[in-house]
C-alpha cells in the first residue's frame, strides 16, 4: 500500500468524526512523516502504523498529535540535536543554580546542627551551673541561714532542671527540622520525577 491510498483511508476513516481543522492537521502530519521516509520507506512506515482503520482507531480513542503520533526514534530530523544544544545552552544557568540550592540545603542542614549543638551546650552550662549553686547553698547554711541555703538550693535546681529542658529540646528542635529537609528534599525530587 503506497503512501495516497494509505492517507486516502485514513481520511475515509476519518472524515465526520473530528473538526476540519483537526483532520487537515493529522494528514498533514502523517503525509509528511511518509515524506521524510521517503518512497523506499513507504512499508516500513505502514508497517510502523498499522493498518489506516488501526490508526484511526488509535487518532479517535486518544489526543490526535500526542497520543497518536507515531514512533519518534527512527524520525529523520534534528530534534535531538535541537534537545542537545538546549541543554548546552541551559547548562551556564542549570549548574548554577543546582549548585546553589545544594549550597542552602547544606547551610540549612548545617544552622539546624550548630543551633542544636550551641542550645545543647547551653544546657550543659545551665546544669553544671545549678549543681555548682546546689552544692554551694551548703555552705550558706551556717552563715547565711536556712531560708538563703533553700533559696540558693531551690534556684540550682531549677537551673539545673531548664538546662536538661534545653538539652532535650535542642534535640527535638534538631529532629523536627531535619525530618522537615528530608520532607523538602523528597518533595522537590518528587517534582523532578513528575516532569520526566
């Protein structure tokens, strides 16, 4: 079957079941996917195809130039080189910018730990300070009296008691915030997943 009886069906097929607009269109794709075949090629592309009622089947059951579209890999044209020299092109901007949200995800990650680590040592300090004030408050007990060696004890305690809520928060802190880039980092690789 030569490349005019083929169209011939298709359009037969065809015609009364889409827009004028929307047929021209499809036969002039199609007739032009013959052309750059060339006469030789003429059956690899029918065999490529199918038949004209399968084609037509595959035109009305989807999108007409996306679904429909035959086969690309064995098109002649540029459009490889065209996706080649854009990606070169986008390559100065892409690099760039990839390496800067590497950059702040890693300063992110990084500020999480060194706040942690800093309201962590915080903690430390706020508890050897209350132990130290505790101890102490002893020996106030015979110059000061029992109501200053209580006051003195009382407020080590609880000194020592916001540094261990400092220690244990710094932790959740950092927990919350890491699970939040993960959370982050796995929301934009689903992104990426979703434009290929």
């Amino acid at each position: 079957m030569g490349k005019g009886e083929y169209l011939a069906q298709l359009q037969a097929l065809l015609v009364g079941r889409m827009t004028p607009a929307e047929l021209e269109r499809i036969l002039a794709y199609y007739e032009e996917y013959f052309d750059e075949a060339g006469p030789e090629g003429a059956g690899q592309v029918v065999r490529e195809l199918g038949s004209p009622a399968e084609l037509a089947h595959r035109v009305l059951g989807h999108t007409p130039m996306q679904q429909a579209a035959p086969p690309t890999q064995n098109r002649r044209g540029l459009g490889g080189l065209w996706t080649a020299l854009l990606a070169l092109c986008a390559a100065p901007i892409a690099l760039p910018l990839l390496a800067a949200a590497v950059a702040v995800v890693a300063a992110v990650i990084l500020a999480v730990i060194v706040t942690a680590a800093a309201v962590s040592i915080g903690g430390v300090a706020c508890i050897l300070a209350g132990l130290y004030a505790s101890t102490r408050s002893f020996s106030l007990l015979f110059q000061a009296g029992l109501s200053t060696m209580m006051y003195f004890s009382g407020l080590g305690m609880l000194t020592a008691g916001l540094g261990l809520l400092m220690i244990a928060g710094s932790f959740a802190l950092a927990g919350l915030c890491l699970r939040g880039v993960a959370a982050l980092l796995r929301r934009i690789a689903g992104r990426k997943e979703a434009r290929t």
